[in-house]
C-alpha cells in the first residue's frame, strides 16, 4: 500500500478521499435516532440547492429539517474541524521536529480549557454575547500561544525545543490556573459545563458559525500548502536552512499563530477534541513520506474523513444516545500515542 501511494500522484489521492468523504457523508446522514434512505437524503439536499429559499424557511417536511438543520451542519463541521486539526498537526510535528507533537502540544488546549473555565465559572465574557465560552476559550488559546512565542525568543531566537518547553511550561500554569478557579468557585452545574465542554461535541453546529469558521480554517490550510518547500526545509534543521539562505526564526513564528488561529476557532466550534493532529498526520506520512505538498492536502482529507466517520458512530454505538466525540477520539488515540512513543523509543514497527 505505502508503494501505491508513493508512486500515486497526489491529486488522484486527493480525488479519491474526496469522493469518500462525500459517501461518508452520506452514510452518517442516513444513520441516527431516524434512519433515512440514501435515495431520499440525496434528493432532499438537490431541491433546497435548486430552490434558492432559505434552509430554515418553514413547511419544507421534517426530512429536511433533520438533513440541513441538525444533521448536516454538524457533518460539515466535523470535516472541517478535522481537516483544521490534522493541518496543525503537520504543522506542529514540523515545527518542532517530532512525529509525537499535536495542535495542544504546545500549551494551546491548556490556554483553550483556561479560557472556558473563567468565563463559566467567572462569568469572564459574558458581554461577549451568547457564544461567550467558545469565545473566550478561543482568546485563551491564542493569548497562550502568543506567550510560547514571547518566552522561546528570550534570550536568542527561537528554535523547537525552546518552542516545546515554552509551551509545556505555560501549559502547566494554565492547567495550575484552570484548577485554583474550580476548587475555589465551587459550582457544581459550572464544573459539569466545563466537563461536558472538555469532552468534545459537535452537537451544537450552526450554519452561521460555519460560515465563519470554513473559509479561515481552509484559506490557514491553502497558507501552509504554498508553505511546502519551507515545512521540507524545518525536518533538516536551522543549521542546514541557513546554509540554504533561510532563517526559519520568523516562518517557526508565523506558522504557530496561523495553527493557534485554527486550533482557537475548532475549539470555539467544538470544545477540546484532541489526537486528531496525532493520528492522522503520522499515518499519512507513512504512506505519502514526508514532502509536504502532498502530506498537507491529504492530511485535510484524511482528518475530515477521520472526524466524520467518528461523529457517526457517536451516534450509533450507544443506542439513544450520544457519545461525546472527545471520548471516542481519545479513546483511538490514547493507544496510537502509547504505540508511537514505544516505537519511536525502541524501534518497534518498522516506518
């Protein structure tokens, strides 16, 4: 399989995961508490693109009203979130040279379940209007990420591992700050409201915040596809870039505040779904290597298919309810993340 893949071209590979993502997409709409025909979903969603009235326009029949205001916005959001999340995770594992990194490595979640914490417990935010947890979560994670930046330039420039103890050592503050304002509100709703939070859901999409949050994640994922030959340049390090004539200082810098930006509006959208930047960039490297103008695209891909595929079966496995997709993510990559570590330590597995 690793030497079709390689001799592929990538833009077949990419056409290929396109049209299994659109059946993907069929199938988690047909699934759920009513189970719909493939031939109904599919006319369903051809008559309200050909109608020009609005989706939530009122008297269109309950299939409709199932396909484009409950479950179609959510399968929406699972591809991009996962297509967002498994980008960064290219992108983190190049900045910092190690296969083992993801979107959170570098204090992003800590800053995000910061930011979620204060506003619920707090109240911090509340002006913010209605989404202000999403919100505030996300200007914890960027403001987090601005700090990595901040303290990994001083006292020279900044390089990976002064990127990664950066990040470790404000992930530990926040996570210190996260724990001092629970014990200290002492709300019991608040705290299941943070827990529900940090479990991960797609539940509450909608089409308006899709809106938004699609063209900034796809036009931070077209960024780092142009941005191939200098990701190519990171995996050979400082000191062979700037033999090259390239000073990675200022790239490393940009390409974490273009990844903090996606990873603060996925958390907005979906609360603290972890791994996917784990998972999916690792398997796809050992099928395409490791030139990112073809592990970016596939990645997006892959990471969609991926997180699609996960919030239909949150809906299935327990019948009647709805498996926070966090939990099942996590459970898949708890394993991968012990795996790659013992392979990574001992060689284990081949590449």
């Amino acid at each position: 399989m690793q030497e079709f893949f390689r001799k592929t071209d990538y833009l077949f590979i990419c056409l290929l995961l396109i049209i299994i993502l659109i059946m993907i997409l069929f199938w988690a709409l047909s699934i759920g508490t009513v189970k719909l025909p493939l031939e109904k979903i599919y006319f369903t969603i051809i008559e309200q693109l050909q109608s020009g009235t609005s989706i939530e326009t009122i008297g269109k029949g309950p299939v409709h009203d199932i396909i484009w205001l409950l479950r179609l916005p959510r399968l929406v959001l699972a591809a991009i979130v996962g297509a967002g999340l498994a980008v960064c995770g290219v992108i983190m594992q190049a900045i910092v040279k190690n296969p083992l990194a993801d979107p959170y490595i570098l204090g992003i979640s800590s800053g995000a379940s910061l930011g979620a914490t204060a506003a619920i417990l707090l109240g911090i935010g509340v002006a913010l209007g209605e989404n202000f947890v999403g919100i505030s979560a996300f200007i914890g994670a960027f403001t987090i990420s601005l700090g990595v930046v901040f303290i990994a330039n001083l006292g020279g420039k900044a390089n990976s591992i002064k990127l990664l103890l950066a990040g470790m050592a404000l992930s530990a503050v926040c996570s210190a700050f996260s724990s001092f304002i629970v014990y200290f509100a002492n709300n019991k709703e608040g705290m299941q409201s943070i827990a529900f939070w940090l479990m991960g859901s797609l539940s509450g999409a909608k089409w308006d915040s899709i809106f938004i949050i699609a063209p900034i994640v796809m036009i931070s994922i077209l960024f780092f596809w142009t941005q191939s030959r200098i990701l190519n340049l990171m995996l050979l390090g400082d000191e062979v870039a700037i033999t090259l004539g390239r000073d990675l200082h200022i790239y490393r810098q940009v390409y974490l505040l273009v990844s903090s930006l996606i990873v603060g509006f996925v958390v907005y959208a979906a609360g603290m779904i972890g791994f996917v930047g784990l998972i999916i960039p690792h398997i796809i490297r050992m099928l395409v290597g490791t030139d990112h103008k073809k592990l970016v695209p596939i990645s997006a891909l892959a990471g969609a298919i991926f997180l699609v595929l996960a919030d239909g079966l949150c809906r299935i496995i327990i019948p009647k309810t709805e498996l926070p997709i966090g939990i099942l993510i996590s459970l898949i990559g708890a394993p991968c993340f012990v795996y790659l570590m013992i392979k990574k330590a001992y060689g284990f597995g081949g590449n």
